[in-house]
C-alpha cells in the first residue's frame, strides 16, 4: 500500500505547484493580456478546488492497511 500513498502525496505536491504557476501568470498578465489574466484567474480557482478536493478526500494511513511509526 506504500505505492497509494506515494502516489497521493506526489498529486498534492503537483497539484500545489501548478496552483502556484497559475498565480504567477495571473500575476504576470499585464491589463492588456486581461482575457489571458482571467483564464489564469479560473484555471487557479479550479486548482485550488481540486487541491481542496485532494486534500479532504485524502484518506488516513489507517484506511490504507498502513501503521503510523
């Protein structure tokens, strides 16, 4: 079961990293780029929703069949 949990810790850290880049074009678009600075507006708050989402949803080494320590 080490792969699943392996494997959900490597998504939220991706899924951080894209919500970060998102900022960083959100904040990069000039107000003449203001239809590209928008969709880099919603493609964070879909992020931040699946983040949001991965991260409650995650389940507890307990529910994996995995011992703490």
């Amino acid at each position: 079961m080490p792969y699943i949990q392996d494997f959900l810790e490597l998504n939220l850290f991706y899924l951080r990293i894209l919500k970060e880049h998102a900022l960083f074009m959100q904040l990069s678009f000039t107000p003449r780029d203001k239809e590209l600075g928008d969709r880099a507006v919603q493609l964070r708050a879909k992020l931040v929703n699946l983040l949001q989402q991965a991260v409650t949803r995650r389940p507890c080494p307990c529910d994996l069949g995995l011992e703490l320590g």
